[in-house]
C-alpha cells in the first residue's frame, strides 16, 4: 500500500508519512493542514482544495475543469495563495528528505 505524505496541523511543520485509511482518520478529525497529490504533483491544501469524502451527490454540471470560466475573482485569490503555499511546502519537504538522507 502506497504512503501518502502529510503535514500535521499540531507543532508547526510535523511531516510524517500515512496510509490512505489513517488519511481519511487525519482529514476527518481535522489532524492535518496538507496532504501530497501524486497524482497532481502537488501538495493539497485541506481548507481550500477538494479532498477525500467533501461532496456528495451534487448532480449539476462539472465545475473543477481548468478551462471553466465561472470562478469568481475572491476564489481565484484562494487558489493562487494555496498554490504558493504548496510551492512552499514541497520546496522545504525536499529539505527535510535531504536531510535524512544525509543524516
């Protein structure tokens, strides 16, 4: 079972690595601020990006498509800071990993 990167929301930057079950135990006791995408090589930040188990059984048109023109300016601003936010935290995991490596 693949390991999931995480960033605990107690003690600052606590970075550990979890199964997807205790991820879904993380994000529902409301344990961490950010979790590691693979699959968007990004880190996902859990107040503004869609996460496991948010939704539900929304039956309108798709709204997370790249080229959708609906998003308001105030959410654009929200994307923007999480993405730098992102940029930040995967730049210091790659310390951290480096760090242990050499240590």
């Amino acid at each position: 079972m693949p390991l999931i990167r995480i960033v605990y929301k107690a003690g600052g930057c606590d970075f550990d690595y979890v199964t997807s079950d205790r991820l879904d135990t993380l994000i529902a006791q409301d344990g961490i601020t950010h979790f590691f995408r693979p699959s968007e090589r990004r880190w996902i930040n859990i107040r503004i990006d869609p996460v496991r188990g948010s939704g539900g059984g929304y039956q309108g048109p798709e709204r997370r498509r790249k080229n959708n023109k609906l998003r308001s300016i105030g959410e654009k601003r929200r994307l923007n800071a999480g993405r730098r936010c992102s940029d930040w935290l995967d730049g210091l995991w790659r310390k951290v990993e480096s760090h242990d490596a050499l240590g």
